[in-house]
C-alpha cells in the first residue's frame, strides 16, 4: 500500500512540475507579448516547487534516486554496505519521525489559526503545507519499509527447474 502512495507522489509531483511550467510560460509569455501578469505566478511556483520536492521524495528513496557519497560507499563490501544503509535508515527515521511531528503541529496551528499568504489571493498557507505533512509522512513511511528490507530481506525468486 505505501509503495502505492509512493508512486502516487510522484505522480502528483510529475504534475507539480507540468502546472509550474505552464504557469510560468503564461507569466513569461503574457509579460513579454500580451504585456499583462497573472500576479499570482511568483507565489504558486514556490507552492509547487514545494509540492514536486516533499511529493517526490518517497519515490526517489524507493527508487535509490537520494545521493550519497559513493567514493566511502564503495570502499564496503555487502555486509558493511548493509550497516551504512541501517544506520542511515535510522538516523533518517529519527529525523523524519521530529520533522513530522512539526511539520502536522505546524500546519494545524496554521488551519486554526487562519494564517493566509500576503498575496492578492490570499491563499490558506495551511493547504500548501499540507503537502509538506503528507510528503514527510510518506518518506516516513518509506524509511521504514528500507528498514524492514534490512532486517527482513526477501528471498529472491530463482528459476524454477524444468
């Protein structure tokens, strides 16, 4: 199920991406030649600047996709390369496990308190935020199934016999 909400970010990160280029090629385009702003352009591609990283940040740990520094990585072998990964899982747990907790106490004082951007739009600041919470939490969750996958490793599935 979380590989699932996994791909689901990035799905909805893939469109963060598609909506912030359109977004910004009407603000470009409506400046340059029609000579009139959207005004909101600035303020929305910081919004999904934020929805494309915390969205897609699940998927790009499930897929290997986070850096790490490959030159001391490479130096293990299978079993110290199995320590790296379980002592970055759960230094990564720990972390996450603080910044969720934040970041859910954050956004709900936003939403109780009403708290709303500057812009002409005045936008809720808890509904972009919101995408903050459930990134983190997926990401969460992911490190959690990294973490599983050390200590519990699947069999791999051989070829059968003929």
């Amino acid at each position: 199920m979380i590989l699932f909400f996994s791909s689901l970010g990035l799905w909805i990160s893939g469109i963060a991406v598609l909506l912030m280029t359109l977004l910004i090629t009407v603000e470009v385009v409506g400046r340059r030649v029609l000579n009139f702003t959207t005004l909101i352009a600035d303020e929305f591609s910081g919004y999904l600047l934020v929805v494309i990283t915390f969205m897609g940040a699940a998927y790009t740990l499930k897929s290997g996709g986070f850096t790490r520094m490959e030159l001391v990585y490479n130096q293990f072998k299978t079993t110290g390369r199995r320590v790296l990964d379980f002592v970055f899982n759960l230094v990564s747990l720990a972390f996450l496990i603080i910044l969720d907790y934040w970041l859910w106490d954050h956004i709900i004082s936003n939403y109780r308190s009403g708290m709303a951007s500057i812009s002409i739009l005045q936008t809720p600041l808890y509904i972009p935020k919101l995408f903050m919470g459930v990134g983190a939490t997926l990401l969460l969750f992911q490190v959690v199934l990294d973490l599983v996958a050390l200590v519990w490793p699947q069999p791999k599935k051989g070829k059968e016999g003929i």
